[in-house]
C-alpha cells in the first residue's frame, strides 16, 4: 500500500508498505493515534505522545508534531492512497507550507 510520509523540515514522500500496524510504529512511534479529519477517504496517524510533549513555541506542518502519515480509508480499513489523493494531499499542504516550494 502507497502511503504519504510527513517528516518536519522535509518534503512529504511516498513509501510503499504492506500495511502492517507494526511497520506504522516503526514510522510514527509506538503510541499510533488516528486524527479526524474532514475527508470520506483519507485518514492521518500520528505518534500520540507527541501531542502530549509539544513545546508551544515549537512550528509543525499542519501543526502535527513530529512524523505522520496519510493513509487511504475504505470502509474503516486502511488502503493505498490512489494517485488523485496524493496530489489532492500535496495540494492541501503546500497552502500552508513552504518547505514543499
């Protein structure tokens, strides 16, 4: 499954795993949580722990601290972001981040 990788400092980037919950926490953390968001097909996890320790003062892409990934939501599985939803996702984040330019 192709998901979107979000690094700070870093332009997001495509990696391609096998959908294992265990290969997320090697990418996010261990403490994996789910973020809404306002999309039918498109979901966002990130490492909870990070939320807990955030410095205020600290800036975040889309203000999510630290590593997260955008993934393809069907039916409350996961899957692989298709294409359109790649482009649609870089689109969003450019508007309010500069390190994509």
């Amino acid at each position: 499954m192709n998901i979107l990788i979000c690094e700070p400092n870093l332009p997001p980037y495509i990696k391609s795993i096998k959908g294992k919950y265990g290969e997320l926490q090697e990418i996010i953390g261990d403490n994996v949580k789910a973020l809404p968001l306002n999309h039918p097909s498109i979901i966002v996890m990130c490492n909870e722990d990070h939320f807990e320790n955030q410095s205020k003062y600290e800036t975040h892409r889309l203000n999510i601290p630290g590593i997260f990934v955008f993934l393809g939501r069907e039916n409350n599985r996961l899957r692989s972001l298709s294409e359109d939803e790649i482009n649609e996702i870089i689109h969003t984040i450019r508007k309010e981040d500069f390190t994509l330019i």
